[in-house]
C-alpha cells in the first residue's frame, strides 16, 4: 500500500498546487477547524503553515492516513468555494481508487484471492465422507463382537430378555381382590404411570401452543431509516461515506459515480438512501450509521439524544 499513498499524494500536491497563496493560507484554516474522525488527532495550524504543498500532503496522509485523508481535503476545498479544483481532485482520486482495485484483483496475494483461498479451504472441510465403513473396518467389528460377549450383540441379546420378561401376560382368572387391589393402587398412586403419561401429555401440550403472532421489527424501525429526513439535511461530507461503503462493499462502482454526480450533498444523500432501501438487512444498516457516526458524530448524537427524549 505504500505506492499507493505515494500517488494519492502526488494527486493531492498537484491540486494544492492550483491554490493561490491566500486560498493555500484559508484552506489550511479551514482544514485545521474542521472536526477529526473518532480516534484521530486534529491538525494543527502551525504544522502546516510553513509547509510547501508536497509537505502539507504528506502530513495529512500520515495524520488522517489514506482513509481520511483525500476526504479532509475535499471538504476543505469545498468549504472555502473551490469547486473545480475539487471536482477536478475527485475525479483524478476515483481513477487511482479503481487502478487500485484492479492491482489488487491481478494480485493473488491480495485481499480478494486470500478470501478465495479460505472459502476454497472451508469447501474441502465441509465435504461429507462416502457413506459406507471400509470393509475390512466392518469385518473387524463383526469380528470382535462375536468374540466379546459383553460386547454391543450380547447387551442386544439381554435387553431383548429382558423386554420378553417384561411382555409376559399374566395368566387368566386372577382373583378379583387382587384386581380391585391393582386399580384402587393405580387410581390413588398419583405418581404412577398413568399419571405420569398425563403430566407428559400436558407438558407437549404446552409445548406445542404457538405464540402469538407480534409485527417483527422491520428496517423501517432502523435509525438511519427514522431519521431520514434530518441525515439528508445535516450530513455534507457525502464523499468520506460512500469511501468508507466503498471499502466496505455496500455499493459498486457505479452506484458510486451516479451519488457523486449529483451536485448537493441532500441530492446525494437521497440517491444514497436509493441503494440503501434494496439492503434489506439491519446488519447493513448498522454499517451505514457507523460511518455516519465516524464522519458526522456531532450530528448522529444530537438526533439520538432526540430519539431518547421522545421515548421518555
């Protein structure tokens, strides 16, 4: 990976480059304001103040790191109203992002052919045996259980003794005391069989009563869903989090060019929340609201302290 913050921070150098000498002073102003992600340190002014922008490139990129750090310096660009250079730095990104992708693809040491690997190995572990034991496996069996009477055949042979003891009908024209006897027995024996067999019975029962149906919790409940509206309205660093879905494999490449071509942050947030809808998964969603929290925290604290308040 590390040509490959080489050529992000030529690409970066090359547009800082573009910048005038008061544009270059405001838009590391903007950029040491702006918020740090989560666990992240915020750049201070005096670090880059007196750097040429090759230098300023390489700070970024080692403080924020490629994750970050291409999207730092677009929000600053955009903040401080230079758009061309902006759009023009996108571009040249998303091409290094996709020649990056394919060298990862060609490689097989890669990523993708690792995961290949594995799931080629799990194929292999799970493959179920031929049924049917070796022959000379089954003939060893046979073998040891003729010649070991308290093997498996001789405990058969018992049991079944002992099943035909247990079968034998009582001979007819039992006394008629001893029968009264027996029933009484049974029918004031509470634990008997009979009672037994019933406790039983009424265990399955209970057992088997259906619950209730109760409406599941569908994705319509999830909070990146509830707070729609407000997340289209609030949320301006789009581009950080289509990155970081990018990584994540929640959109393809051309699901990212469309967003990116929508001209306001709410246009993009509203073609995000096109995809989103065909997720179809709360795992995926919890994605989505961890990278919002990552680049927007502020704003996903505020609306969930909202959530808990209409719920008091």
């Amino acid at each position: 990976m590390g040509n490959d913050n080489a050529n992000i921070i030529i690409i970066l150098t090359k547009y800082l480059k573009k910048l005038k000498k008061a544009d270059l002073e405001e838009f590391v102003g903007v950029l040491c304001d702006l918020e740090p992600p989560r666990g992240y340190s915020q750049i201070q002014r005096k670090h880059l103040e007196v750097k040429t922008p090759k230098q300023m490139a390489e700070f970024i990129m080692k403080i924020y790191t490629r994750r970050f750090g291409p999207g730092r310096v677009r929000q600053a660009l955009k903040d401080i109203n230079e758009n061309q250079i902006r759009i023009d730095l996108e571009k040249e990104l998303r091409e290094e992002s996709k020649t990056i992708k394919s060298t990862v693809k060609a490689n097989p040491s890669g990523r993708a052919a690792k995961r290949k690997r594995v799931e080629e190995e799990k194929r292999r572990d799970n493959v179920k045996p031929k049924r049917g034991r070796a022959k000379t496996e089954s003939k060893t069996i046979k073998s040891t259980v003729k010649a070991n009477p308290s093997g498996r055949a001789a405990k058969r042979k018992r049991v079944e003794e002992e099943k035909r003891r247990d079968n034998v009908k009582p001979k007819r024209g039992r006394a008629k005391t001893e029968s009264k006897t027996i029933k009484s027995t049974v029918k004031a024996d509470t634990s008997g069989r009979a009672a037994k067999r019933k406790r039983v019975e009424e265990e399955k029962r209970r057992d088997n009563v259906k619950p209730k149906r109760g409406r599941a919790k569908t994705d319509e409940e999830h909070f990146v869903n509830q707070n729609r509206n407000e997340l289209i309205k609030r949320i301006t660093n789009v581009e950080s989090v289509l990155d970081d879905l990018m990584e994540k494999e929640l959109l393809t490449q051309e699901q990212y060019d469309i967003i990116v071509k929508k001209e306001t942050s709410q246009a993009k947030m509203r073609e995000l929340y096109s995809y989103v809808r065909s997720w179809g998964s709360s795992e995926e969603n919890d994605t989505l609201l961890a990278i919002l929290d990552t680049h927007h925290h502020i704003v996903i604290k505020n609306l969930q302290n909202k959530s808990k308040a209409k719920k008091k």
